[in-house]
C-alpha cells in the first residue's frame, strides 16, 4: 500500500506570509509609514481606545485607521465621524488579517500623506497573534473584564505583541484581577513588553500612552 502523503499547509503558509510581511514592512519603512497592528479579543475596546488617543494625536501626528471586521463597518464610521481617515476591511469570514490582505487594505487606503497606519485587526486572541502583518509594531488590548488569565491562555498573543495596553482600569474595584498576576505571567513570555494602564472611558493613562506611540513612530520612521 502507497504511503499516505501528509502536507504541512500551515507551516508553508506562515512561512509564505512571514516573507511577504517582512517585504512589506520594508516598503513601509521606504515610505516613512509606521504601521501598527492592533489586536484583541472581542469588546476589549480597540476602537474606543483609537478614539480616545485622538486629542493627543492631533497636530503632532498625522494617522488614520484601517479597520477590520468579518462583514460589518460599524467601527470605521466611528472613527471616521470623528474626523480620522479610516477604511473598512472585510475579511469575508477570516478571522485574521495576513500580509497580503494587510497590502490591499494599504493600496485601496491610499494615504502615504499619514505617518502612523492602526490596523486595526479582527477581534480575536488566537488567530491574529499567528499572521504577521508586516507591521513595525504589535500592539495588545486586555480589558479587565477578561480576567487576569488571558496571558496564560492565549501565550502567543502575548508573545508577539510589542506593547500591552490594560483597559477599563476604572472597573478594577469591580472585577477580581490580579494585576501583579498578569504582569508576572506576560514577563515569562515577554521580558521585553511594554505595559500601560488606561480607561478609554475615562482618559486615564492615555497621554502616557500616546506621548510613547509618537515617540515610536518618530523612531520607525526616523
């Protein structure tokens, strides 16, 4: 009997996509644009949290915001009324955005004019975290509402993001999250990863949070 072939799809499509990425990243990088892939689970609040950096960004910043979403634009008429360049991505029921979807969202934005790009990815802790988008930097939403154990169920995530932001802070009295617990558990994974306390609702830590993005745009793009 002829010995079953087994192909490792998954393998050569990482590895496909991180050579493409890497591609696209020095393309962003030709054109002075930062990119930053922006990645969650689902009601974490990436979006409030763009919208709450927006006061900060204005006049020392010029960015804009690709968002995107397996069928619905909610989130990018957001953030457009608010008066930030955006566009809508739909994924047609992926649940991650890779290189080349990351490059077609680019091209049909059309805005090299911008110094920092927020992808805003699909709301999702597993799938996102595996596909590199090319992006210069990778950054995370947890919300206290999702409990302190997301670093110890979902280790990727936290493994290839650059910056943890923490969300909904003014909730802390309310829900049982150990944030030295958290802390402990993101450094085993990531020594290296920056962490920021905020409340998208209530503006707290989000200028700390926005004077280092511009400072690691200016760094990506210098």
């Amino acid at each position: 009997m002829e010995k079953m072939k087994i192909i490792e799809l998954k393998e050569s499509i990482l590895e496909d996509n991180d050579q493409d990425a890497e591609k696209l990243r020095k393309e962003l990088e030709e054109k002075k644009v930062c990119l930053i892939n922006l990645m969650s689970g689902p009601g974490s609040g990436k979006t409030t949290t763009l919208l709450a950096l927006k006061k900060y960004f204005d006049h020392k910043i010029r960015w804009g915001v690709m968002e995107a979403d397996i069928d619905s634009d909610v989130d990018a008429v957001r953030v457009q009324e608010a008066g930030v360049p955006s566009i809508q991505l739909h994924t047609g029921g992926m649940c991650h955005l890779d290189a080349d979807m990351t490059r077609q969202g680019l091209n049909s934005f059309g805005r090299d004019d911008l110094d920092l790009i927020f992808l805003e990815n699909i709301g999702n802790l597993v799938c996102p975290a595996e596909f590199d988008t090319g992006a210069a930097i990778n950054m995370t939403i947890l919300s206290v509402p999702e409990g302190d154990d997301k670093p110890v169920k979902y280790p990727l995530m936290y493994e290839v993001a650059d910056i943890l932001v923490v969300n909904k802070i003014d909730t802390l009295p309310v829900f049982d999250f150990d944030k030295e617990k958290m802390e402990k558990a993101v450094y085993a994974r990531n020594p290296e990863m920056k962490i920021f306390y905020v409340s998208s609702l209530t503006g707290e830590g989000i200028a700390e949070l926005a004077d280092y993005l511009i400072e690691r745009v200016k760094e990506v793009n210098a």
